[in-house]
C-alpha cells in the first residue's frame, strides 16, 4: 500500500503533470494545424493511426520521465542528442519550404505547448539537449507569429519567451547554483583561529552564518529527490532477495551480502552531494533540529517501504486470518535478517554521507534504526507471552530466540555507537531473558503443570499411564535440548543442583521424582491394593526403560538408575503381599493338626483364591504386556510359591496316600509350568 501511495504520489507531481498536460495540448493542436498538412500532406486513416501511436508513446514518456544518473554510458547520451539535433535540423528544413500556409493559432499554440513540456522534462531530467528543445520551440513559436499570422506578433511571442527565459533561470539558479563554501569556510576557520594571533579579539567571537530560505529549499529539494527514489530502491531490493522472500534459499545470497553499498550507489551521486552540502550548511546555521527531523522522517518512510515491497511487515501479517504463527515468525526471521544486514547498514553509509560530523550522524542513524528495531523486539516480546499454556511452542521460540543472538545483538555491536547501544541493547537483553524463561517453562514448569493437574484414573488393566509417556517424551526434548537449556537453568533454576550433577539432569530427576510421587497418590486410592502395585511397577520400569533409550541414564547417573531398581523391588513386594500372602497362608503346615480334613480344606482353599487371582489378574498379562517385566515378575513369584505348594502336596501324599490325586490338580512337578502358563494367559483349569 505504501509503494502503491508512494508511486501515485510521484506521478502527480506539478512538474510531471505540466509536461504532461502541455505535450497533449502540443499534439493536439498541431495535428489540426496548417503545419501538418504542410509538412505530411491531409489526413487518411494510416496516418491517424500513426500520429496516435506516436503521440500517446511520447506522452507516456513525457509523463514518467525521471533524472538521468550520472553513471549512466556517455555514448548512449550522446546519441540521444545526436537524435534531438537531427530532429530540429531536419524540421526546420521542411517546416521552411516555400509553400504557402494557411494562417492559423493552432500552430502557436502546439509550440507554446511544445516549449512549457520541455521545460518540465528538463526539470525532471536534468538533460541538457531537453533544454535545448525549449529554445528551438521558442524560436518556432516566434517564426509562427512572424510568418503566419503578423509580424507584430513577435511582441508577444518576445514577451512570452522573456519571462519564460527569466522564470527558468531563476528556479535553475535556486536548485543547483547553492551559495559557494565561502561562509562555511570562514565560520571554521573563525572558529580555530588562535585568539592571540595579532589583530585578533578574542572578545570578538564568530556567530554562526544565517541559513538563507534558498539553502532550505535546496536541502528540503534534495531530500525530495532521495524521497523519489524510494520505490526503485525497494524495487531493487526485493529483485536481489526474491529466491530468499520466496523459500528458495535459506539465506540472503552472498553476492548481496557482499556487495555493500549497492543500495548507495543506486542513488544519484548529484542528489547525494546537494544533500551533503545543504545539511551541513544548516547544521552549521543552527537549524540542526529541522534538517534532522526532515532527514529522519524521509529515512523510516524508505524502511516502511521496504518491509511493505518485501511482504514482510509483521503487524499487518498478524491481523490475517490465514496465516498462522510459524508463518510469521519465519518472515520476522526474514525482515530482521535483512534489517540487519542490508537495511541499517546502507543507513548507516547514507548517514555518514549526509553529515559530516559523526555525533549527528550517530544520533540520526541511531532514531531512524529505532522504530523498526522496536517493532522486532516487540514481535519477540509477544512471542515470550504466546508461549504461556503452549507445549508445542518451543520451536518457535528457539527459533526466535537464536535469532536475537545471532544477528540482532551481533549487530548492534557492529553499526551503533556504545552510546546509543546501551538503551536498544538493554532492551534486547530483556526479551532474551523473557524467552529463555519461557523455554525454562516449556520444559519444566509445563511439565509440572501438565503432572499437578492430571486427574484421570488408573488404567483398568494397571497398564503404563499415559501421562507417564507424555512426560518421557518431553523430557527427551529437554535432553536433546540440554545444551541449550544447561546455561538457562543455571541462571533461572526451579530446583536445587547437587554439587557435582549438571543443572539438567538435576531438574529432569525433579520432574520424574514428582511424576512417581503423582503415580503413587493414584496408587493408595485404588480400590484394589494389588493392581495399584502392579501400576507402579509397569510406569516404573517404563520411566526406567525409556531412560536408557533416549540415553537420561548417561546424564542421570547410576546412583538414579540403582534408586529406579529399588522402587520397582519395593513395589514387586508389595504387590507379592497383596495378591499371593493369603494365598500362601493356605499352604502353610500346621505340625500339630495334619489330618486329611485339614489338609484336604486347605488345598480345597488355595485353589479356590488362586482361581480368583488368576480370574482377576489375567487380563493384566496380555499380550501388550512387556516380556521383559512378565519374566521378573514370574521369577519373583515363583521363588515363593512354587516350593511352597511342592512342601504342602508332600505331605498331603503322605496324609491321604490313596485318594490324594482326586484332589490335587496339578502335580508338584507341573505347578511350575502351570504358574507360567497362568501368566503367559492360558487358562489354569
């Protein structure tokens, strides 16, 4: 929208739109004039065609007409004038054959026309064979009036060239014959001269030399001319960064890159020098402040500009509905590369070209650079608060994050004085800060978020939770990210670090230490006492297992991993107690009351509580279930049980010999193979 106002802005200036007024009224006017059919002959339909085409092709060029750059090839201007010579030459000739026209004012009124347009290409241009078609229309508009209307003519046509003549002077005068060095000269060389030097007063001070409306003008002129040139420099920018705008490299090309000044030097070196000469003279005249302020607002519209030619202004990018949050912070990423290595360094030329004395210098690129670097700051700044209550949002903040530090910080080191750092730089260190805190947060404080508020129950089948998998799965991207994260947490730590353990893994054993603590409170309100054992045991050797998969173990240590190995005997114990004591109860010999009553009730018992065991529990060994837990598990068990029931069946042979195999089921020799059949999900009867 910028580039659009901007563009419109330069066609409707009053010089353009003159030209462009006076060439139509110009082709007008002569093609219905005697002139043309002295010289081509009467009107017919191919001749129409013609005249349109050319007329309408000169127009557009009259009206986008703009100043030739000094670097351009000298053999190409010269052909041009070459053209031009050629072109009045060769008119005159014919426009004076002795024939006689029929008198007429179009034919005045075409080079009146004619002579007004080239005055205001000339101005645009700065070409000075234009300048010359002025005269030789002015001198056909005085023959015009001589010839074919009345010699006494020439009076109003002398008229109307004097003033013309005078008028051009005058503006030509004012824009480029600027008052010469000399006030500026003896203003610094009052300034050093030694106050003892003979016929010196040292009372007798030197003021500073009044800047002349003119000097003004000249300046506010040059900084037009700069203004103008706007849109082509943002042009040229985006046509040497279009494969990076556009994802086809990742990075601005070198080429670019190195070319420092390719900016600058599209400028006109004359706009440059008027610039340098008149904001001198006016900072040397006291109208620092205007010539600052002037300078500074012409700067921040080229870098608005720029973000809008490039598509990158951030602000307008977030109030659309289709775009989403990585989208943008890839184009912040763009704009603040850019910014910072191509943008504010060609600022910082063009300042130190604009004023000679370093101190403005610094303070105008230091005010231009500061909107845009505010706007920057502001987008990371935001990017800290959005992270709040997102766990997927890290990405974007470390993207964000090793932006600021690897170009940002970089070059305010590089282009701003250590004054004018101090306050941009302080600023940018606390929104490092802010996003180093919210990666802190993303790994940590979400996660102990994420555990406080977990209220879903215990699986049916006392099966890994699924917070326990969500927590091993971030606490992997914390170790991926320990390198990153290490210097964070030692700044900024939730925890207090042993001596001799790193920050991370200090915090990461935090983390699964309020996870088991978690677990172990769902556990105790579990209405079965052996499947909340069985719970902690399959989530303990999950944590432990993944641990050593992703390598936690090689950060944790082994005193962690020994503790993990711990908990799971502690918990397989309790779970021992809770399903299989009562069960064991049932084989146990009282020496002083072996009869076969006793001991056929007893056996009648544990096969009825081991059924209901197996009933229960057999749901919980499927085959999701991990091999390497089942085996621990049945190796644990049957240490207890097996030589247990292989005692009890002894000695219930000896107490009833002849019908004890109508009631035992198993034989001591396959209760082993049973039991593990009974935890691999065969079925005990």
């Amino acid at each position: 929208m910028l580039s659009l106002l901007n563009r419109i802005q330069w066609l409707l200036q009053p010089w353009r739109i003159v030209g462009f007024v006076s060439c139509v009224v110009g082709v007008s006017c002569y093609a219905i004039s005697s002139n043309f059919n002295h010289l081509l002959g009467h009107w017919n339909p191919l001749k129409i065609s013609l005249y349109i085409i050319c007329s309408t092709f000169f127009s557009i060029i009259v009206l986008f007409a703009k100043e030739w750059p000094r670097s351009s090839n000298p053999q190409i201007k010269a052909q041009f004038v070459f053209v031009v010579l050629m072109f009045t030459f060769i008119y005159t000739f014919f426009s004076n054959k002795e024939e006689v026209k029929k008198p007429d004012a179009y034919g005045p009124i075409s080079f009146a026309a004619f002579t007004v347009m080239s005055w205001s290409v000339s101005r645009q241009t700065n070409h000075g064979f234009v300048s010359e078609t002025l005269y030789f229309f002015l001198g056909e508009l005085i023959l015009e009036l001589m010839k074919i209307i009345n010699w006494w003519y020439v009076i109003l046509g002398a008229t109307f060239s004097y003033i013309l003549i005078i008028i051009i002077l005058r503006l030509s005068n004012r824009q480029h014959h600027l008052p010469t060095q000399a006030p500026y000269t003896s203003f610094r060389h009052a300034l050093n001269q030694d106050p003892h030097d003979e016929g010196t007063s040292p009372l007798a001070a030197p003021q500073p030399p009044r800047v002349s409306e003119d000097i003004v003008h000249s300046f506010k002129l040059a900084l037009k001319k700069l203004h103008q040139d706007n849109w082509r420099l943002a042009w040229e920018l985006q046509n040497r960064l279009n494969r990076y705008l556009t994802d086809e490299i990742d990075k601005i090309p070198e080429e670019t890159l190195n070319d420092h000044n390719f900016l600058v030097d599209e400028i006109s070196p004359q706009v440059l020098l008027e610039l340098h000469k008149t904001a001198n003279l006016m900072i040397l005249g006291q109208r620092e402040r205007d010539c600052v302020d002037e300078y500074i607002n012409s700067r921040i519209h080229f870098l608005e500009m720029c973000q809008s030619e490039l598509r990158l202004d951030i602000f307008q990018l977030q109030q659309k509905e289709n775009i989403n949050e990585e989208e943008i912070i890839k184009k912040w990423i763009k704009l603040s590369s850019i910014a910072m290595r191509i943008l504010f360094p060609n600022e910082r030329r063009l300042c130190d070209r604009a004023f000679n004395i370093s101190s403005i210098s610094d303070n105008c690129f230091m005010q231009i650079c500061t909107k845009l670097t505010k706007d920057l700051l502001s987008f990371a700044d935001g990017v800290a608060d959005r992270s709040q209550g997102q766990s997927g949002y890290l990405p974007n903040i470390l993207q964000v994050l090793n932006t600021l530090n690897d170009q940002i910080i970089p070059a305010f080191d590089s282009l701003f004085s250590i004054q004018s750092n101090t306050s941009l730089r302080s600023e940018t260190i606390t929104v490092v800060n802010r996003l180093r805190l919210a990666i802190r947060d993303q790994h940590f404080k979400g996660l102990e978020d994420l555990i406080c508020r977990d209220d879903r129950p215990i699986p049916r089948r006392g099966k890994t939770h699924k917070l326990t998998v969500e927590v091993l799965n971030r606490l992997r991207d914390a170790f991926e990210d320990r390198d990153i994260l290490e210097p964070i947490l030692r700044d900024y730590p939730k925890v207090l670090v042993s001596e001799g353990m790193s920050s991370v893994s200090a915090h990461i054993a935090w983390i699964i230490e309020l996870l088991e603590t978690h677990l172990e409170a769902k556990s105790n309100i579990c209405w079965d006492g052996a499947l909340g054992c069985f719970f902690l045991m399959t989530n303990v050797s999950y944590v432990k297992r993944n641990a050593c998969k992703i390598e936690l173990d090689t950060l944790l240590g082994d005193d962690w991993i020994q503790q993990q190995k711990d908990k799971f005997r502690q918990y397989l114990e309790d779970y021992q107690r809770s399903s299989w004591d009562t069960v064991l109860g049932f084989l146990k010999l009282d020496n002083g009351n072996l009869t076969a009553e006793s001991m056929t009730e007893k056996l009648s018992l544990f096969n009825e509580h081991f059924y209901r065991i197996w009933h229960d529990q057999i749901t919980w060994f499927d085959g999701g279930f991990e091999t390497e837990l089942r085996e621990e598990i049945i190796e644990s068990v049957c240490k207890i049980l097996v030589p247990a029931y292989e005692n009890f069946v002894a000695v219930f042979r000896d107490v009833l010999p002849e019908h004890a195999d109508d009631y035992i089921l198993y034989s001591a020799s396959k209760f082993n193979d049973a039991f593990y059949g009974f935890f691999k999900g065969f079925d005990w009867y």
